[in-house]
C-alpha cells in the first residue's frame, strides 16, 4: 500500500502569513493569515491527519497569487480549483460545493445552503459542517450567514471579526 503524502507551502499576503496543502487529489486545506508563520505550520498540522507532510516550495503559484490578490481587494473567483474532500461525507461535501459556488460579494443564509441541498432542516448540520470547513476562501464559508442577517462563526482564527472583514474587502470591491 502507497504512502499518502501532502505537500504544504506557507506564503506571506497582504493580511499576514498563510498556507496551503495538497495531495494527489487537490487542494486539502487552506490556512487564512494569521501573524506569525509559525502559527500556520501548526494550524496545517492540526487539521491533516496524516504525518507525512513535506514543504514545496514550487507548484500551485496560480493558487497562491490568486490569494494573495484577494487579500489586497481584488476580486478573484477559486471556483474551478480541484479539491480534495475525500475525508468528508456526502452530506459534507454537497454542502462545501453548493458553498463553494456563492459569487463573491454575495451572502447566503444557513437555511437556504441547506434547501439548496435538498436538506431544508438541516441548517444546523450546514453550520457544523462550515466549523470544519477545511477551505475556507475557496469554499468560502465567510459568505454564509444566519437567517436574521447575522453573522454566526467562523473557524478561521480571528473569527466573526475575520469575517466581517472578509465580508467588509468584497462589498466595497462590489460597489466600485
């Protein structure tokens, strides 16, 4: 039986230190900037579960440049980006691909993700599954919102302020 590896690499963007990690199947995690790079090394290995981890430096630069032109405020479409979601279940995965599909600038609420995937009580299991949103810009959970308008979590560190922000950087991209 093969070994399963991943590749990771940790870049700097506007808003501090990020990083990604990719294995054969796609991008596998995605680490919002935190201030230190250290912090992002640990964050990876918290939330791969696997030990065999090596850093390359090379490979997904489109990826990269892509995030880092988002955080200085230029809009950037992640849809086509192939993703590695084989740790999750099918419930899991319809929901991080019908958010993956939210435009930026625009929000969706809990209830109406869960609609949109056939499961219209389940808004509770939505919001569980974006805790653990393991690609969060790409399936870009900061757009989903409670159906009161409010915003309710993020896993990302910084939490509903780092969304807030998120949200703040793509409305007045949109207004422009």
């Amino acid at each position: 039986m093969q070994e399963i590896s991943f590749k990771y690499n940790i870049f700097l963007t506007a808003w501090g230190w990020a990083g990604l990690v990719a294995g054969q199947e796609g991008l596998r995690i995605l680490v919002l900037p935190e201030e230190r790079k250290e912090d992002v090394l640990v964050k990876i290995k918290k939330e791969l579960k696997y030990n065999n981890l090596i850093e390359e430096k090379g490979g997904w630069e489109d990826l990269i440049k892509d995030i880092k032109e988002y955080f200085t405020g230029k809009k950037v479409d992640f849809s086509n980006w192939q993703l590695d979601l084989n740790e999750y279940t099918d419930f899991q995965k319809s929901i991080l691909q019908i958010v993956k599909k939210i435009p930026y600038g625009k929000i969706q609420t809990y209830k109406k993700v869960a609609e949109a995937a056939n499961y219209p009580k389940a808004y509770r299991a939505v919001g569980n599954t974006m805790a653990h949103n393991p690609i969060p810009l790409i399936i870009p959970c900061h757009r989903v919102i409670g159906s009161n308008g409010k915003l309710v979590g993020f896993s990302a560190s910084g939490g509903i302020v780092l969304k807030q922000k998120m949200l703040d950087l793509e409305s007045e991209i949109q207004a422009k």
